[in-house]
C-alpha cells in the first residue's frame, strides 16, 4: 500500500514507450531544482490562497462584535449570523463551478489575477456596510474569489513545479491559508472588524502585481499551441543552466495526445473517472471532517467552552498551532509521502494541505480545469451545509453532537485512503497519467 505508484516497467507497463528512458543524468537535471524563479511564482500565486483563508475566518471574530452592536441594521440575530458565517462558502462554489470554464479559457494564471476582481469589492463592501446585505454580499464575493483560486492556484502549481520539490510547493497554498487565518485572528486583537476588511485588500493587490510579472503554465500554453511562449516559460521556470529538452518533450507528448477536450462518452473511460472521482470524494470527505464550521465559528465555540483564555486568544493560539503543522507537512511531504501523512498525521498535516495537492497531480490533462472546478464546487456545497447547519444544531443538542460526528468521518477518511489513494511522490504528472491507463484493475500495487 505504501509503495511507489509506478512500479518497475514491463511488458505490460510502460510509461513512455515511443522514447528511450533519459539517463540517471538527465533525470537528475529534469527533477533538480536549478532556478530560484520557481519560488516567486509560487509565492506570488499562493498571495491568493492567503486572502482565502483571511477571509473564511473573518466572521470569527466580526460576529461578536456585530452581535454587540449598537446599530440595529447591523446587529446580528441567531439566523443572521449563521447566514453570514456560511454565505462565504456559497461564494465559494460559484467561484469553483466558474473555475470549470476559466481555467481552460483564461488560463491558470490570468484566472487567478481575475479572482482579485470580487475580492476587492467584496471587501469594500463590508468595510463600508450600512445594512446587513452588503455584509452578506462582500462575504459571498470574497467567498467567489477564494473558491476561484482554490480551484486554479493547485493546479498552476502542480504544473510549474519540478516533481522533486512538487509536494513542497503543492502545500503552500494551504500554508499561505493558514497564515491568512493567523493574520486575522491576530489582527481581530488589535482592529475594529471594519478596518480588518481593509486590511484584506493588501496581499491582493500585492499579488496582482507579482504575478502580472509571471509566467502562465507550459502545459496550458502548449494546450494552446503556442510552442515558442511554452518553451521560454518552461526555460524562465527551471533556469538557463537547465537541460530542459527532455522534460519539455514529455509535456509536449502529453499535450499532443490529449489536444481535444474531453467528450462525455470519454468521461465513462476508467482512467478518466478514477482519478476525477478520487479527487472529488477526497474534497468532499475534507469537508465532512468540519474544518470550516469549526474555523468560521472558531471565536463563538471557544466563547461556549469553560477555557481560561479570553475566545480571541484562543482563536490565535489554534491558528498558530495549524500554521506550525502545515510547516512540518509541507517539509516532510516529498520524503514521507503523501499517504504516510494522511495516515499518521492531523488535518493541518494531512487532509488539509494533501488533498489540494493530489487533487492537482491526479487530475487528467484534459480535464484538468473543468474537474478541478468540480471538485471545489462540491467541496464548498458541502461547506455551505455544514456552515448553515453548525450553530442551530449547537443551540439545540450542544456542541458534542457534531463534533461526534466529526470524528466518525476522520474514521471514514482512513478507510478511503488505504483503498482507493495512490502514492504520487516523485513522480511527473505525465508518469501518474500514465499510471491511470494503463488499465489495472488496482491502483493500490
């Protein structure tokens, strides 16, 4: 179970068959990090994710403050905050199912520099709310941008990243959520809830400006048949010193094999729906876990707790102890494995940062950007009824009853990883393509 996903070849077995295997030398020089470039569209792209997760947890400590509010077109009752808490994550799913178009039609890049659009103005609109819709609608736009950047931002990432480093950088999106919670929950010790929403337009504008100065995906590029533009971004990616023929050839091969978009009769194909549907019952299960209920309420549920320290301390505490996990994951991803740490490890060292990562790598190229949206799309769906339900099912049972259930559903997760998640470490996205053709009837050799 916990072996590499591509065993030795063999007659029935061969990853790349109409070329000869590069030598251990050219491999060396395709899997080796040669250019530090690679880390600054990494960082400029997961500017994103950071917003992300500064605005899923923005209501937890604005929903006090506006429960205590003077102003009675602000001041939030029971339903309201509970509406206003999970409204973000219908948001999210309309920002996924727009991701299903714009990532093939934008492109990775040019969808995520889009997202910043509906992040500004959604938080102009609760920084200058006067009424309780603007607050619910600057939520649900900051939720759109962050489900359209949680269904791009992997996927750019998994295909600009060699694959030695690829689960390092596949985890920074998560890492750079995290520390976008952090910030928030020590910002709420120190501003107003309005000036904390504009506070949250920094790192967009940041990131617009970063990635104006990237590179777009060599494989969407190629996709495009725009050759010359895929070659000199690969070359900007890993360096001049690079020998980047073969690994520009590989990607090349994949493109040309998979230039049509995908029809629906071919969606019925194994090794296009195993992959899909590991990906999205992933996201879905991630969910169920009840990470978002427990982050956007994450203020209230301490306030409901007999903890010594004040809900706000507490808030930063939790946050700080997710962003030391997700450091430790996203240093031991690519030696441990991303199944070893789904198995062993926590939410902030597992499910959280893992499954955005597989969701990247498993993917088919040709569907890469229309199931990636799939998947944020249920993920937030299943977020939104999670969210919506938390606080009524609190009020009437207390706090166990979903938490009980919580815990029933990381039992859940353990099953489903030793049956149906493949180990990717290592490998190229074309390797793991490959993988799923070849038919077998397991995935698990």
């Amino acid at each position: 179970m916990q072996e590499p996903l591509l065993g030795a070849e063999g007659a029935d077995y061969d990853t790349f068959p109409e070329k000869p295997a590069p030598s251990p030398g050219e491999r060396t020089r395709v899997g080796a990090l040669q250019n530090k470039w690679v880390f600054l569209a990494t960082f400029a792209a997961v500017l994103g994710n950071f917003s992300f997760g500064y605005a899923l947890v923005y209501t937890s400590p604005v929903i006090p403050a506006l429960e205590r509010s003077l102003d009675p077109n602000l001041s939030l009752t029971k339903t309201q905050a509970s509406w206003f808490g999970s409204v973000f994550t219908l948001g999210a799913a309309a920002g996924g199912l727009s991701a299903m178009v714009l990532n093939d039609l934008l492109g990775r890049k040019l969808s995520i520099m889009f997202s910043a659009v509906p992040s500004v103005a959604g938080y102009a609109l609760m920084a200058g709310a006067r009424a309780f819709w603007m607050l619910l609608l600057g939520r649900t736009l900051t939720g759109f941008a962050g489900g359209l950047t949680a269904a791009c931002i992997p996927v750019y990432l998994s295909e600009i990243a060699p694959p030695r480093v690829r689960g390092a950088l596949g985890s920074t999106p998560q890492l750079m959520a995290v520390f976008g919670s952090l910030s928030l929950y020590a910002l709420g010790l120190l501003l107003p809830w309005r000036w904390l929403a504009v506070a949250g337009e920094g790192p967009v504008v940041v990131m617009i400006l970063l990635l104006s100065f990237m590179p777009n995906s060599p494989r969407f590029l190629l996709s495009r048949g725009r050759d010359a533009e895929a070659l000199q971004a690969l070359a900007w990616l890993r360096g001049a010193q690079a020998d980047i023929r073969w690994e520009f050839q590989q990607i090349q091969d994949n493109v040309q094999r998979q230039s049509s978009r995908m029809s629906w009769a071919e969606a019925r194909d194994p090794h296009m729906y195993r992959p899909i549907a590991i990906a999205v019952f992933m996201r879905f299960l991630q969910q169920l876990t009840g990470i978002t209920p427990v982050l956007v309420y994450l203020q209230p549920i301490f306030t409901r707790t007999a903890v010594l320290l004040p809900p706000q301390d507490d808030a930063a505490i939790v946050g700080a102890v997710r962003l030391f996990a997700v450091m430790i994951a996203a240093l031991t991803m690519d030696r441990a494995g991303r199944k070893v740490l789904l198995f062993v490890s926590g939410y902030a060292m597992g499910w959280g940062p893992i499954t955005w990562l597989l969701m990247s790598e498993i993917l088919p190229l040709r569907a890469r950007g229309v199931a990636s949206g799939l998947c944020v799309l249920v993920s937030w769906l299943t977020a939104f009824a999670l969210t919506n339900s938390f606080l009524p099912v609190v009020n009437a049972f207390g706090l166990q009853v979903p938490f009980f259930f919580f815990a029933a559903i990381c039992l859940l997760n353990l099953v489903f990883t030793g049956c149906c998640v493949p180990e990717t470490k290592g490998r190229s996205l074309e390797q793991i393509e490959s993988f799923f053709r070849t038919g077998r009837r397991s995935f698990l050799q």
